[in-house]
C-alpha cells in the first residue's frame, strides 16, 4: 500500500468515445438543446450512438462538471 501524503491532486477519469463526440458537437452549438436534439444531430453527423448513451455520457459529465 502506497502510504505517500495526498497532495491535492486527483487523476481525471478518462473520458469515453461517445463523451468526447458529444463534448465536440456541443461546442459547435450556439444554443441550449436538449438530450434528444443532441441524439438528432449526432444520428445526422452519422454518429452511430443511442439515445440511452446520450443520456448516461451527458450525465458522467455533468458529474465532472464538464457541462
């Protein structure tokens, strides 16, 4: 067991493929939309992604506080 002192600094979670493709398309937006519109544009952009996996990717970045 590793017995060092914690110095303030935490490992960032690697972040999933769908994460980073949703991160992506939100920057290209200039407006609030919604998780389902998320899922319309990517499904347009020929992102193969499921709703659900909107949803959970959507909510692991919110926990990190990326959205």
């Amino acid at each position: 067991m590793d017995n060092k002192p914690d110095d303030g600094k935490r490992m960032k979670a690697r972040r999933t493929r769908s994460q980073i493709q949703i991160l992506d398309l939100l920057k290209q937006l200039t407006e609030a939309v919604s998780a389902q519109e998320l899922y319309r544009q990517l499904r347009q952009q020929q992102v193969r992604m499921g709703l659900a996996t909107v949803h959970r990717a959507l909510e692991s970045l919110k926990l990190e506080v990326a959205v």
